[in-house]
C-alpha cells in the first residue's frame, strides 16, 4: 500500500489546488483522477468538470491565481460587461461593484487548459497526480495509531493510505456522499441527492458570423426569464477565433406540467410535451435572435474540435448551499462537492481553487480543524451574496425578471453590480425598494453562517 500524508479524490480545480497547496508546504500529497478523454484535450486525460469558463474581476482576488500566472492559451478573451436580457427588459453592468486587483470587468477561459495548468502547477510543487483510476471506497480508522487514518481503494485493485483525505470529485459526488454517510444519523442524500439539488448545463461551441462576434465581443449575456426553472437561463461567452460558447443551465428533472403560464416563456412553444433538450433550446435563442437574417444552421456551425465532443459538452453543476466538513475525522469537502458553487449564477472555479488550496495548506499542517471557519472567512461574503440572490428570484416568472431588470436600470444612477443593493435612491421609487429590501432580508436571514445546509456539529465524529 502506498502512503501519503494527503490523499485527494478529484483532479479538478479544487482538487489540483489542495494538491498545489499541500505539497508546497512539504506533505507528500496524492492526487486521484478518473480522467475522461475530451476533444480539446487530445493528448491527455483529466477531469470532466467543464462550464462556461468565465472569471470576473473580484473572483481573481478569491482565487488567488492571476491570469498573468497562466500560460498564454489559458485566457482567451478580456470581458467588459454583463448584459441581461428579460423577454421585454434588460441590463447592462459595466462593472461588479467590488473592489479588485484585476483592472478588466473579467475574462473568458479554457477549462481544459486552465485544468492542465492547475494540474502541472500542482506535479511542479511535489504532488503526484495518478490518472485513469477511480476510487471504489474509502475506509477509515480513526484510533490508528501505526498506520494512515483513511484508506482509498482503487478500481485497479490498488490501495493508497493517507493521514489526511481531501474530498473534490464535485457535484456528483460519487465518492464524498459514501464518506460523508459514515457520520452522519441520517441518509445524507436528504439533503445532498443529486437529483433534487444539482442542475444540468449544456452548451456548443459554434462559430459565429463577423458581424455577430464583434456584437458580442466582450460581453457575457444571460436570457433571464426565458425558460422555466430556478436559476434556469441560456447564455453566450465570447471565447477567440469568432468563436462562442452558447449554452444553458436548468435543473435536473423538470416536468413541464408542473410549469405555470408556459405561454410566458419564449423559448417554450404550444405543442411542447416536456422540456425541451438542451440542444433544442440553443436552436430556438439562436433563430430567436439571429434568424431573420442568418440561416442558424449553416452560419453558426459547431467548432466540433473544442468541448468535450464533437463541439458540445453536457455536465452536471452543484446548485446547494455549502456544506462543512467532518474535521475532527481528518477530512476535508471542497469545491463543487462542498456546493461551493453559486447557488445563483453557478460559476465555481474561483471558490473551487480557494477552498482546494485552504484544505491541502491545512492537511500538510496536520491540522484541519480549522478549515471551516476558514472556508467561511475566505468564500463566505461570496456565498451569501449569492445565496441571497438566489433566495430572492426563486419564484421569478419572466414578467418579475422584467421588473428586476427595470428596477435596476433605475438604481444604476448610484452604483453598479452588487453595490445597487446598497443604495436608497429615491427617484428610483417603491420598485427599488422593494428590491433592495428583500436582498437585504434574504442575506440577513444566512448571516452568520447560516447558508450552510450541512453545520459541522451534525457529524458523528
């Protein structure tokens, strides 16, 4: 059996990041990944999680990681602004409204190669990266004395030991839910099933005409308000070479019968029987938006050597609150498997690499009884930001996207991003602040902690 002061199940964002982070500070870490093989990684396999690959300007401060530290084919475009878009109103946020050391609103990337970069950076500090195998199940002694606490066995039928296991296989959490279950009174699928709490996201990577591509370039848009589901939108990323991913994300198992006012939504048509695939989606926003003068089809062809396949990537994204850890048993969530995830916007790479590199500074230490307060003291204005916003528009029907998106508009005069809910402008009227109010009730109903839907004090440890 080999042996590691740090064992960490997932080679993604998070997982290269507490791989980095322990081996820098001395411990002997091992990283574990599955690996899939993907188009636009061709000459190496590595982990499945993929998105939009957009950063903003504060997120490079939570990260920790400049874009400067990249390789130059990591960063594929500089952002300027944010539009989104309701069926009859919209919105333009030129900045975030937080203070940066990133001078740009934020920039498009590739996942992959912002993956391998991550992964080399970690292999460069002294963790060994094994691809290829999975972990089967993980057992652990927590009154071992002479050997590891924890013990990973591998679908090769190999065994690896560690002292410390750092959790990071994301928000399917295929190994994390069997550690978890370990230690806690209940069936942790209560609050962590797959099904109820994650979202499905799916996109294309097509090229766009000229004059399309520089209408876009620059921009991250969302169409809020036009297809059914909590936190449900299709978007565009601009990448390079006219290129852009156009996508969506809605949650996992929707049945279009528990859908009110179907007649609202414009990416809905009359003779739908379920929710439409996500392709079928992407065709209809496109010929919404460019068919009157472009044949979708042929001018907007799929760059089928970029994504995971053929052009197209489909992925499942954590959409839940964050949970703790088990400390005391020597293990640490991070990452999408903690739900470190947006639960609003659903962008994750930046609190991924944070809370990765807090758990493995933590693991080499040989202590991680603080990594709960620290993740908090890192992500968790983040995390309830988001969480708040989330709370906010979970009803939304497209006419309250319209409303949101005209209120704003309104309150832009003072300030911009999240800075428009700190303000009390009023020529913007009871609209704004009815808006501003029920942001500020959500976030202080998760004040303190409170957004953490699995608390530390619940484990069995």
């Amino acid at each position: 059996m080999e042996r590691f002061d740090v064992a960490i199940v997932g080679g993604g964002p998070a997982g290269s990041s507490a791989g980095h982070a322990a081996a820098s500070a001395g411990a002997s870490a091992i990283v574990l990944e599955k690996g899939v093989p993907r188009a636009d990684r061709p000459d190496r396999l590595g982990p499945d999680s993929t998105d939009a690959a957009g950063i903003l300007d504060y997120w490079v401060d939570i990260m920790g990681i400049h874009p400067d530290e990249m390789p130059d084919d990591v960063v594929l475009g500089e952002l300027d602004r944010a539009e989104f878009i309701g069926p009859t109103e919209s919105l333009t946020l030129r900045s975030t409204g937080i203070e940066s050391s990133y001078d740009e609103f934020g920039f498009c990337m590739h996942r992959a190669r912002f993956d391998d970069f991550l992964r080399d950076r970690a292999e460069d500090a002294g963790a060994t990266y094994r691809v290829g195998t999975s972990v089967r199940g993980v057992e652990t002694d927590l009154e071992a004395t002479d050997g590891p606490r924890h013990r990973l066995d591998l679908a090769d039928g190999e065994t690896v030991g560690a002292d410390y296991l750092i959790l990071a296989d994301g928000p399917q959490r295929q190994v994390t839910s069997g550690v978890l279950d370990e230690y806690l009174p209940f069936d942790v699928t209560e609050r962590l099933s797959t099904r109820e709490t994650n979202h499905i996201a799916y996109q294309e990577h097509r090229r766009l005409p000229e004059d399309v591509f520089e209408e876009v370039a620059g921009a991250i848009k969302f169409w809020w308000g036009y297809m059914p589901g909590h936190t449900a939108y299709p978007w565009i990323f601009p990448n390079d070479d006219n290129v852009a991913r156009i996508g969506l994300t809605m949650p996992i198992g929707m049945d279009l019968d528990d859908v009110e006012n179907r007649e609202d939504y414009p990416l809905l048509r009359p003779d739908d029987e379920r929710i439409p695939q996500g392709k079928e989606y992407i065709r209809r926003l496109l010929e919404m938006e460019y068919g009157d003068e472009y044949d979708v089809e042929t001018d907007f062809p799929l760059v089928e050597d970029r994504g995971k396949s053929r052009g197209t990537e489909t992925y499942a994204i954590s959409s839940t609150r964050p949970i703790d850890s088990p400390t005391a048993a020597g293990i640490a969530v991070v990452g999408g498997a903690m739900g470190a995830t947006s639960a609003f916007h659903e962008g994750g790479d930046h609190t991924a690499v944070r809370t990765g590199a807090i758990a493995g500074e933590l693991a080499a230490s040989g202590d991680l009884s603080g990594y709960n307060d620290r993740w908090k003291d890192a992500i968790g204005d983040e995390v309830l930001r988001n969480v708040a916003m989330a709370d906010v528009v979970h009803d939304y029907d497209p006419d309250d996207w319209d409303w949101a998106f005209s209120t704003a508009r309104k309150l832009k005069e003072k300030s911009e991003g999240y800075g428009l809910f700190d303000t009390s402008n009023v020529r913007a009227g009871f609209s704004a602040a009815r808006l501003v109010t029920s942001y500020k009730r959500a976030k202080f109903s998760f004040r303190n902690g409170k957004y953490v839907q699995l608390a530390e004090s619940e484990y069995t440890v």
